[in-house]
C-alpha cells in the first residue's frame, strides 16, 4: 500500500487526486495539505510514501516544501505536479531533490504509474520535459566524454550492469529493458538498484546523466525517453 500527501491550494483539485487514488487498491491517501509549510508539517508526521506536490500556492511554493522535505531527511519522496509546462519549474524541482516532475493534464494512468515509480525509489519526468532537460545538458557536455575507465564507480560495474546502465542512459523503462534484454523486470529492478548504488546516483536521472558524461549513450540513442 503506497500512502500519498496531498498538496494543492485548490480543494476541487484535492479531490480530483483523492478520488483517483481510492480508486484503485494499491493506494491511500494518508492527508491533505492546501499550504506549503502545512505540507512541510503534515510530511514529518504522517511520512506519507509519497508527496503529490503543487508548485504555485500561497505563502510557501511547492519548490521551497520540497527542498525543506527533503532536508529534514524522511523516508518522502516527492512528485511535483504542475499546470506550467515551464523549464524553470522542473530545473527547480530537481534541484530541490524532487523524485519526479509531471503535469497536471497527464492522464490518470500516468499519474499513477508515476506514484507507483516514485515510491519504489525511481525518477520520473513528463517525457517532453526530460527531452529538453537532457538535450539543454548536453550543450554543456565535453566535446571528448571523460573515459569511462576513469571512473571507478563505472570499473565496478560488471558486464551485465553497465548494459544496464547504458540502456537506463537511453531512457528504457524496466519494462523495456527487460524485453530487449530478455530478463524478467525483477530482475531488471534488482540490476537497476545495484548500479545507482555503485554508481552512487540518488535516481535515474543522474544515471543518464553520467551516461551522457561518460559518452556511452547520445542524444540520437535516447528516443524511448520521448514515450
């Protein structure tokens, strides 16, 4: 059972969220909070599994909730969700140590796969946002990638592992790598998990991003970020 705070300043939009959550049997709705620091209080008590997180409120914004969240060190992690497709929303929810970034018009599924996804430890983000978040880093990028035999994290990574980790690099879900590697997704998950441990990255995010440093996937390899 995956327990979810709350966080809008619109009660309809609250209960939206609430009655798509009793839905369905794998989720509970553990509180709600209309306020950026009534969400910071409700996140230290209830230490719900997830924070379904608005951006623009009152007082205290949804970015700053976050941050203050993920500072205090709880077992939350949080899903921003917003009605501005705007970059600097999503660079700020990132920076903050949000888990996940979605918009308020994707579809009920995609919501709660992106609970789901949150909750067991993975980053997700609306698929047009990740395109131009990646391809902005990549402007950034050397125009030689680092060699990977200078990382030692990467040195860790056995054979199997850094397939992993290019195929994370190029944006496949469990999912998909586990059909086109011909693996169960358990297996994948367990893979997953071992590599963001070595590799010492907090989430997927910042494994694709090291692929992207270490030059073992490119933008042109990384389609499947787009579904």
């Amino acid at each position: 059972m995956i327990t979810v705070l709350i966080v809008d300043d619109q009660p309809l939009q609250r209960l939206g969220f609430r009655m798509l959550l009793e839905s369905v049997p794998d989720t509970r709705v553990a509180g709600e909070a209309a306020t950026g620091s009534e969400a910071v209080r409700q996140a230290a008590e209830l230490r719900p599994d997830v924070v379904l997180m608005d951006v623009r409120m009152p007082g205290m914004d949804g970015i700053e909730a976050t941050r203050r969240i993920v500072a205090n060190g709880g077992r939350s992690r949080v899903l921003v969700l917003t009605t501005f497709d705007l970059d600097e929303y999503a660079h700020a929810a990132l920076r903050a140590g949000a888990s996940g970034f979605l918009l308020k018009d994707a579809r009920p599924e995609e919501l709660l796969a992106g609970i789901r996804a949150v909750a067991a430890g993975d980053a997700i983000i609306a698929p047009a946002l990740t395109r131009r978040l990646l391809d902005a880093y990549v402007h950034h990028l050397p125009s030689r990638p680092r060699d990977p035999q200078d990382n030692p994290e990467l040195r860790s990574l056995t054979d199997r592992e850094r397939e992993i980790l290019v195929a994370v690099g190029r944006g496949w879900t469990n999912a998909e790598i586990a059909d086109r590697l011909t693996l169960s997704e358990s297996t994948v998950k367990t893979h997953v998990g071992h590599v963001l441990a070595k590799i010492r990255a907090r989430d997927r995010i910042q494994a694709v991003i090291l692929a992207y440093d270490l030059g073992l996937t490119h933008p042109n390899t990384s389609s499947a970020i787009d579904r």
